[in-house]
C-alpha cells in the first residue's frame, strides 16, 4: 500500500502541484467526473477530478456513495466554489465495492440519530458523528495531558471487583457458574466459593476506592476507564456502560478538590476549543438547527461555542446545600407546584430538575454544590463537626445537571468504621481499605466525572447515546 496523506493535510497546507495518494471513502460523485472524498480525518471532503476519456467506464460504473477508493494524482488550484484546491486523478483503484441500493447513508436522505443509532457500525461516516468522535478522542487526550503535565500517576484501577464502592447495589454480576444448575450451599443459596475467584464478584461501579489506596503511596493517581451500573433506566442520560475519570489526592481538603476539579474542566474544554473549532462550529450549526424545531422558551440562551466560552470565562459558583435548598424553597416552580419533585424541607435529595434550576434559572453559570446531609451521601465522605453533613461536592452544568461528584474522604478510621457498621456494610472483608487509615492515614480527596456526560456538553448532543460510539442500554447490547 502506497503512502497516503490525510484530507485534513492537505486542505491545511493549501499548497498546489504536487503529486499524492489519498484514500478514503466516496461520500458523492456527480457528472460522471467529481467524487467528494472523505478519510474521517476532516468533515470537509476534496474534491477529486477524473478524466471521462481516460477513466474505464466500468470502473467508473463502481464509483458509488460509501465505496472505498485510492487516488494517486497531483494537487491542483480549484476552479469550483467551495474549496481553494481539487485533486487531478491519474489512477484510481476500487479498494471496496459499496452497492447503493443497499447502503443506508446515502446523501438525498438525512437519516435521524435514531435510526443513525441503529446502524451505529455505519454512523461514524456521517458528519455528525464524525465530528462527535474527534470531539470526544480530543477531551480523552486532554484528560491524560492535563494529569500527567501535573505529575499524577495514572492507574488502573480493576473492572471486576468483589465491592460495591457506591453502596447502590445496581451492579453486572460476573461468573463462570452455570446458572441453570448452580452449586449450592447448606442454605440452599449460591455456593459462590466454587466459583471461578471462590467469591461473588461483579463490574466495577467506580475505581474510587482502589484510586485511594494508590494515592496514599504516590500522593496524585487519577483512573480513567469504563465503569457499569446496572440500573434499568431509558433516559437520555444514562447509559449501562460509560467511562469515569477518577482522580484521588494526598493532602488535599474539600477547597483543594473544588479547585482541582474546576481547572480540570476548564482546561479540557479549552483544549477541545483550540484543537477542534472546526468541528464545534459544525456542531454548533447542528444545534441551531435543532433548537429551530423548540418552543422559544426552550431553547439555549446561548449558541454552543459561546456557552463553552462561557464556561471557561466565568468562575463556578460555589455555596452549600443547605444554601441551594433555601433558594429552591422560594422558588416559582417549587411554590406554584411546577417541579415533579417538591422541595419542602432540609435532606431532601436533589433531582435532576432543581440541579439545572440552580444553573440555567437561578445563577446562570456552573454551580458548585458543597456539604451536604451525611444521610444522602455515600459511607466514605468526611464528616463535618455539626454531625449532619459531609464534605462532599457536585458540580452543576447547564443541560446536563450533575457532571462532578466529589468529597473529602474520611480519613478517621473510628468514624468510618462507625459509618460502615450504621449502614451495614462488610467492615472485615473492607480490611484493605481501613488499612490505609491504620497506617499512615492523612487527608484526602477525589471526583469522579463522567465522560459521556462531559462529551454530551461539549458537542452540544442532547442523547448520552450519541457520545459513545456503542451505547449499551437496558435490553441493547448490539455490535
């Protein structure tokens, strides 16, 4: 296979007469004579020229939409509208035959992201999509690039665990027994001690705690893989599988991670903005094409690229649960009965809808929830002195809700020992997590941040579907 140069490349270098091999995939050819070109490198196309008296007409014949094709010719000034170069072809050669009666991405349809969703093998070649995965493959290089330039030692954390690190008990059970006969015990349940670990073992549901083992030997780790919940809910925000960037840290309070966390999102964003405008612009035009079909009152107040400005311009606002549910309390909606979850006294759990209340009615900006009630928050979050509330945080996006969950850990090992046995959990077999408060304990804390939900924010998406190329769903499990 010859060498290829990228349509990304030479769209770039603007520069003319010199020869090159491109390949690609055909997104249109008319006249018998111009084929649009596309490697994915760009949504832009070039435009490739043939010769009608020196082509084969046979060959020409299997120049279709969706036929993968290399092109070998020399880069020429463009006369057409559109493009400021073209490629001259002096041989073509048919790498894949594509039959148009039968591909489903052909130009003259505009297919929904529902049906794109199933063919999602064939969707990457749109351009929505197109734009959506370089979107997402720069946000996941500007995770790894903001912790390492910071010194943070990326581990892995395992995706079979024996604990339920959330305590929500919505989790993939993971066996080699055979469940139409499994081995029992004398009580009649599940002999999982002949099972493949000789234990009960599921998917991880977060690496938080495994993260915090690592950051009580190195200082700064952060973890970024899948994670899975096995919670059956059809929303356009939920997913069964999706991927989590956890970082946990030595020596660091509830302020620390505050801070951690807003410049860790304000420098993924950038680095989006500065390396992929291009394809947020087209996005953004997506969007205003969408919000076209809205009622007024729904629609952004702000066009995508602006609101990513937006974000990286202005501080989050930071105040205290206790703060969020006064506000909610004298709220319209909640007086005039318009939230479906009313809010009527402290402890109340927050729901998606006061969540964007607080961003895109109240304050108009990512909102930072801090010291919340102990009861609602998970076993492992550090205790305030007034014995009700927890150092924990969320931070709050506009259309998305909750994108940050975070805390100072308990590094006490008499209150979360304390805790653990108040909430029944398995305080003997959790020995290698209390080890780390028996031995050399010190402040600490982490986030975790779900990346669909950071993908879904920054490409202006409206489907948590749309920003994993293979969604895994309640009852969809395809390719």
């Amino acid at each position: 296979m010859s060498q290829r140069v990228k349509v990304k490349q030479i769209l770039l270098d603007d520069k003319t007469n010199y020869e090159v091999t491109v390949k690609g995939w055909v997104r249109s050819f008319r006249n018998n004579q111009f084929i649009a070109l596309n490697d994915g490198s760009t949504n832009n196309n070039l435009q490739v020229v043939i010769s009608q008296e020196n082509t084969d007409p046979a060959l020409v014949k299997r120049i279709t939409s969706g036929a993968a094709i290399s092109v070998t010719g020399e880069i020429i000034p463009s006369q057409g509208k559109g493009q400021k170069v073209e490629l001259k072809a002096q041989t073509l050669e048919i790498l894949g035959d594509c039959d148009p009666e039968q591909y489903p991405l052909q130009l003259k349809n505009r297919p929904s992201l529902e049906y794109l969703r199933e063919i999602a093998h064939l969707r990457f070649r749109t351009n929505t999509f197109g734009a959506v995965f370089r979107v997402r493959h720069t946000l996941a290089y500007a995770v790894h690039k903001f912790f390492n330039d910071r010194g943070f030692v990326y581990l892995h954390t395992p995706i079979i665990t024996a604990s339920d690190a959330e305590g929500a008990g919505e989790m993939f059970r993971v066996t080699t027994l055979d469940m139409k006969k499994p081995p029992l015990d004398d009580a009649g349940n599940i002999d999982y001690k002949q099972d493949f670990f000789g234990r009960s073992t599921n998917l991880t549901v977060s690496g938080q705690l495994e993260g915090e083992l690592g950051a009580m030997a190195f200082g700064d780790i952060y973890t970024f893989g899948p994670t899975f919940r096995a919670e059956n809910s059809n929303t356009a925000r939920h997913l069964a599988e999706f991927w989590m960037i956890e970082p946990e840290m030595a020596f660091y309070e509830l302020k620390d991670n505050m801070d951690l966390a807003e410049a860790f999102i304000k420098y993924v964003i950038g680095y989006a903005l500065e390396h992929n405008r291009e394809d947020l612009e087209f996005l953004a035009q997506r969007l205003e094409e969408e919000e076209k079909q809205k009622p007024q009152a729904e629609r952004s107040e702000l066009k995508l690229v602006d609101k990513l400005e937006f974000v990286l311009n202005n501080e989050f606002e930071r105040l205290t649960y206790t703060e969020a549910i006064d506000i909610l309390k004298n709220s319209k909606p909640n007086k005039n009965k318009k939230f479906n979850y009313l809010i009527e006294e402290w402890g109340a759990d927050l729901q998606s809808e006061h969540e964007r209340y607080l961003v895109e009615k109240h304050f108009k900006k990512p909102v930072i929830l801090t010291d919340y009630p102990a009861a609602i928050k998970s076993f492992y979050m550090k205790q305030n002195d007034d014995g009700k509330t927890v150092r924990a945080m969320d931070i709050l996006f506009p259309g998305i809700g909750e994108i940050v969950g975070g805390s100072q850990r308990e590094e006490n090992y008499d209150k979360l020992v304390k805790r653990m046995e108040e909430l029944h959990l398995p305080v003997e077999e959790m020995y290698w997590y209390l080890d780390t408060r028996r031995f050399g304990s010190a402040p600490h804390a982490g986030f975790g941040l779900g990346f669909e939900r950071l993908v879904l924010f920054v490409t202006g998406m409206t489907n948590i579907r749309d920003v994993i190329a293979f969604p895994r769903t309640p009852g969809s499990a395809d390719f």
